[in-house]
C-alpha cells in the first residue's frame, strides 16, 4: 500500500486530522526542493504517514509518534520513513513530558534536511490544512493546551529548537530557487 492509501484508510475518519494529514503532504511536496531529488520520496512518505499514530485502530499508547512508528516498522516500511514518523515535529520532548523517552530510543533520530522539511511541512499547517507560519502555529498550539497540559509544556520546550528546523529549510530553499 502506498502512503498516501494508508493514510487516508488510518486517518480519513478522524476528520479534521485527515483535513491537516492531506495539506501537510501539499507542503511537504510544495517544499520538496530543500531537499536532494532521491529523498523527496522518503519527505513526501512520511508527511503522509506523520499523524497515522491518531488512528485507534493502532493509537496503543496514546503517543501518536511512537504508535505511528511502531506501526509502520511492523508493517515492514523503510526504516527512515519508520524513524522520521517516530520522531517528527520535535516528538524527543513530548516523549520526555509522557514518560516514554525510553521508548522512543527504539527509533533512531535523523537530523537531515528531510526532517527539517518535515518539520516545516507540519508546524507551518494548521490543525484544519489551514497554512500558517511557524510562529502562529506554535501560538495556535500553546492556546489550545492549557499550560499544565504535556503538549504545552512541550512546544515551550521545543519551539525554539524547531525553529531552526524551519529557518534551515527556508534557506536550502533560498539557495534553490530562482531569484
């Protein structure tokens, strides 16, 4: 089954989900050219699959990245896409705020190009596919989580840090496109 299938199969019923699912493929697509020709597959793979963890059918834990990726290893998907599903969007922090760091460790962290211009496809997609900046998403994010919330006091934790995936991917975009 291809990335797009399944995460319509996995996610299309969660309505709005499905809705951010589809626009953060659209920017991760719109964006690929931060990154090497022979890895945009893998950036438009995981954009498709980064939120399949909100699924029931596999949302064990109740982490979505560590459900996500835990799925798609036993499916027998590629181990980067496993790896950048499992660790998208900063998960290292709200894996520490949800006690499973330890568990997360099971997926090796990339640190490319392809992660930056994951990161960027959806912290810069709102949760309804609306396009947002980095910084309106963060601050859509933090209202919607009370402050005693883990996802809160993760992006207090974390925005900065993602910013620089997103600055970095703005740049390789720069240098690519034509002026």
């Amino acid at each position: 089954m291809d990335a797009a299938a399944l995460a319509e199969d996995l996610v299309e019923p969660l309505g709005r989900r499905w809705l951010h699912v589809k626009s953060v493929a659209a920017r991760a697509e719109e964006i690929s050219f931060a990154v090497d020709e022979e890895e945009r597959p893998t950036l438009l793979a995981a954009a498709w699959l980064h939120d399949i963890g909100y699924s029931p059918a596999i949302g064990h834990t109740k982490f979505h990245p560590l459900d996500g990726g835990r799925y798609l290893r036993s499916e027998g998907w590629p181990c980067r896409v496993v790896n950048l599903v499992a660790h998208h969007s900063g998960a290292r922090f709200e894996a520490d705020e949800r006690g499973f760091a330890v568990e997360l460790e099971d997926f090796p962290l990339e640190d490319s190009p392809v992660m930056d211009a994951l990161v960027t496809a959806d912290l810069t997609t709102g949760p309804s596919g609306e396009r947002l900046t980095y910084d309106e998403r963060i601050a859509e994010i933090l209202k919607r989580y009370p402050p005693d919330d883990p996802v809160h006091r993760t992006w207090v934790k974390a925005a900065p840090i993602l910013k620089e995936c997103v600055v970095r991917t703005e740049e390789r975009l720069a240098r690519v496109q034509p002026r």
